[in-house]
C-alpha cells in the first residue's frame, strides 16, 4: 500500500485522532505517575477513567469512524 492509497482525513478527523492519542499516554502513564505522586490511588483511578471515557466518546463520532472504517478496508 502507498500513502497515495491513504484518504486523506479532514481537520476535524485529525484533531479527533490526536485528542484520543493524548487520552490513551494519560492512561498509560498513569501508571508510572502513581509510583512517584503523593495523590492518592482513587484520584489515578478516577483520572484513568476519565481519560478512558473520552476515548471512547471521540471514537463514537460519525466522522471518525467513517474515516476509520474506510482506512480499514484499505490495510485489510
């Protein structure tokens, strides 16, 4: 596959995929941050959760998951 392939997504699709990004390294570097702050387990867990539920309401959005769907089927 060559990136001419590729369809090109639309600024609001990018800003989506970056937003999930950022969400997703929240939820893993939560992981390493409970070892060094001196906030509690449930703040870590309750700011995970958070992250998590954004995740999943961005990959809710019709645009997105247009784009996906048709990114899908091209490396399928």
């Amino acid at each position: 596959m060559t990136n001419a392939e590729m369809p090109q997504p639309s600024e609001a699709v990018l800003k989506r995929m970056a937003t999930i990004a950022i969400h997703a390294e929240e939820v893993l570097v939560a992981d390493q941050a409970r070892e060094k702050a001196p906030v509690g387990l449930r703040t870590f867990k309750n700011d995970r959760r958070r992250s998590m539920e954004q995740i999943l309401v961005l990959l809710a959005d019709p645009e997105l998951k247009s784009y996906l769907a048709e990114v899908r089927t091209l490396i399928r």
